[in-house]
C-alpha cells in the first residue's frame, strides 16, 4: 500500500503542483523524482507513481507544465488525431525548456529534503517521453545529488538543439539507464548513437538498450502501451534503484 498527498513546491519560477507518494510504514526511504511525459499528471502517471512507492521509494510527481496555470490534461488517446489538441500540447512541450527544468529540480531536492518520510541525501529520476530528456539534464545538473538517471521511451535525446541533453550528460556522475522504443521517430538510431558516444566519453556509468517496442510503452493510458515490455521497465527500475539508491 501507498499514501499519496497532493503538495506545492515552490520553485524560482512559481509554485509547482505536484503529487507525492510514499510507501506505507514509519521508516524513511529514498526519493525519486519522477517527470511526466508529454501528456502532464494525470491519473495514469500517478498510478506509475504509486508503482514506484510500492517499490519502496518516495516519489515525487511534479506538474512540469505549472507555468501555464491550471489547464485540461491531454488524453493520448485522441490528441495525436486531434489538431487543436496537438497543436495545444506541442506549444506546451515547446514553452518548457532543459534550463527551466534545472532550475525545478533545484526546488524539487531542497523540498525533498525538508520531508521527514525521505532518507538520506541520494536522490533517483526517472522520465518518459519529453521527461526523458528532463531525467537526464536533472541529473547533469545536480551530480551531488541525483546518483541515478533513467529515460524510458525519450525523445529528442540527442537532438542539434543548443539545449539536447546529449551535450551535458558527461556531467552526470551517478548511473544512468536509457531504454528507447525500437519504432520511435523522435530517437532514431543516429541520435542513439550519439547519445552513446557522449556518456562513453563522459565516463557515465550507463546502460543504452532499445526495447522491442513503440514510443509510449511504459505508460499504461497510451495507445502504444506494452504490458510485458512495461515490466521490463520496472524490472530496470528496481535493479537501477537497487544498486544505487540503496546501496
């Protein structure tokens, strides 16, 4: 069993609503920061939030599109055939920049630490989709904190954009894992490859696998959604976390 408890962090930026989960028992645990894919918090991030805890984790889900205000969550479902809902959550992906992302995660840890249910310093991300590439700069950008880094089904990973987070990963100083969709547009083999080359040469303890999959199979409201390869995502999970967090 888990408890969940809707918080706000503030951030330099505003506040962030965010979700907070913890596993049931008196004893602290270890926190994740958990950032959602391009469809924003909504139940079926939270579920995989309550996933995580049961695992044994403190989990924090922030609302990453906080900046906009209050706004109708995309069902992903119908969004892609939609053209003013794609065109809605598109702008909204392209508003949230890799900087402001950094400065969130900043906010993120300084709350984590001011809860009595986390223990210890050490802090894991995880991401999909666009919160790939969020876990990622996450981690680059707090190496002191973050000891543990997965993108599962991220796009854009290693894109020409100033801000792809391929160009800062040699900064991360924990263990990453990335798992990308064998059919995905948005992180072709070339970016793959690339991506690789660039925590090789950081010396990034890593693990860079493509699942049998189609983008979308971790999460469970996406039509792409893959039940068996979304357990081999949460089997990476455990053994990341497990290695790291509790180590």
């Amino acid at each position: 069993m888990t408890n969940r408890v809707d918080v706000t962090v503030p951030t330099p930026d505003g506040a962030c609503p965010a979700v907070l989960v913890t596993p049931d028992g008196a004893t602290p645990r270890p926190a994740v920061i958990m950032f959602m894919d391009a469809g924003g918090v909504r139940p079926a991030m939270v579920t995989m939030a309550e996933h995580l805890a049961g695992l044994g984790y403190v989990v924090l889900l922030p609302e990453m599109y906080y900046r906009h205000g209050p706004y109708e969550p995309f069902d992903l479902a119908s969004v892609f055939t939609d053209e003013t809902e794609r065109g809605r959550m598109f702008a909204m992906i392209g508003a949230l920049t890799k900087a402001m992302a950094a400065r969130d995660t900043g906010a993120f840890l300084e709350f984590l630490d001011g809860r009595a249910e986390v223990a210890g310093p050490r802090v894991g991300t995880t991401g999909y989709c666009m919160g790939g590439g969020l876990s990622l700069t996450a981690a680059a950008h707090h190496p002191d904190r973050i000891v543990a880094a997965a993108s599962f089904h991220g796009g854009q990973l290693a894109s020409e954009a100033p801000d792809s987070p391929h160009r800062v990963v040699g900064r991360i100083t924990g263990r990453v894992v990335v798992a990308g969709a064998r059919d995905d547009a948005s992180f072709p083999p070339e970016q793959a490859e690339l991506l690789e080359r660039a925590l090789v040469e950081g010396g990034v303890d890593h693990t860079l696998e493509i699942y049998p999959a189609l983008h979308g199979f971790a999460v469970p409201d996406n039509p792409t959604y893959d039940e068996a390869v979304a357990a081999r995502h949460w089997q990476a999970l455990e053994e990341l976390y497990g290695s790291t967090l509790n180590a």
